[in-house]
C-alpha cells in the first residue's frame, strides 16, 4: 500500500495474537510490488492492470522463481489454451479456482517444490525399480541363436518389478544384520 496499492476489503489483522489477516483485495498494483512476484500464502488477492497484452500478462506472471498455481479467466478459448500453455506453474485453473481432482497430480515448478503428491505418478516416489532379466528359455542358447528360440518367439522378455520404500528399508535392514557378505553374525 505505501507503493500505491489501494484497499479494496480487508487489510485488516484479526486480533492480536498470530498473523492472522483478514481476506484481502488490492487494486492498482504493479508488476514491482513483492505481492505480484511472491507466494502470500495468506487470503489475498491483487489485481494489476495489464491492457490486451496478453503476451506481457504472461511474462509476467512467469517472472518469479515461484510456481505453485496460476489462474487464468476468459471467455476466449484461444486466450484459455495459450494461458495453459504459456503459464509456468504446477497446475493452471482455467476459468476455476482451486477444483483439484485426487486423480491428478498436484505440485509445483521452480522453487515451489519437488514431486507431486495425489495421482498415480505420485506412487513412484515411494518405489524402487529392478529390472529383472530371465532366461525363459534354454533352446536360445544355441550356437548362432543369441535372443529367439527356435520359433522366433523372443525368449529373454524384460520383467518390471518394485517394491515399496518400506520393504526396501526392511530388506537393506535385514542385509545389515546378516553382514555385508550376508553371513549371519554370531
């Protein structure tokens, strides 16, 4: 507000304990002003005029090493396709706000994190992947015969297997126990 930003609603702190604020809107901000360019955490919003350079919207709203979200409203689904193409964050709400769905992934660029949480591309954080080669056939070791049998059929097929982080801690815990060789102590 000292750089010009005007009080919509709120502003205001709620009591005199904590950082409790109440919901905020701020008019006649600038691209300069920390809360265009931070994560506020906090119920706020700010508005700046930008005029129909849609271009520069976006290169503002990407000028920040933060990430998280980013929201975009119009009535023109060419501006909404270039908004969720252009916008640099974890997740773009077109003409919503805030309607995740626990199927999709949720997280952020840039310094807004790493990984995501929800979805099934969240499992692979608590997995560990072994490919596992196996021999399935003992007519492909003939001379002259590295991979197919005779047949043709491929007989080294690849085999995808995990397991959780938490058996590999009880697996690595086990091999700790027996030794680095895997000889039980005594």
């Amino acid at each position: 507000m000292a750089k010009g930003a005007r009080v919509l609603a709120g502003g205001s702190r709620i009591g005199d304990k904590g950082f409790f604020l109440r919901p905020t809107v701020l008019a006649d901000c600038n691209h300069e002003m920390e809360v265009m360019r931070e994560e506020t955490f906090r119920p706020l919003l700010a508005f700046m005029k930008i005029g129909g350079d849609l271009d520069q919207a976006f290169e503002y709203a990407n000028d920040t090493v933060f990430g998280l979200s980013a929201y975009f409203f119009s009535r023109d689904a060419r501006n909404c396709y270039l908004a969720a193409k252009s916008m640099d964050a974890g997740s773009v709400w077109i003409n919503d706000i805030h309607g995740s769905y626990v199927q999709a992934p949720y997280g952020g660029m840039k310094m807004s994190g790493i990984g995501r949480e929800q979805g099934s591309i969240a499992i692979d954080d608590y997995l560990e992947w072994k490919t596992v080669y196996q021999e399935m056939s003992y007519e492909s070791r003939a001379p002259g015969c590295a991979c197919t049998s005779r047949r043709g059929a491929m007989s080294k097929p690849v085999v995808l297997l995990y397991e959780t982080m938490h058996e590999k801690a009880r697996r690595l815990a086990g091999r700790a126990r027996r030794g680095a060789h895997g000889a039980q102590p005594r």
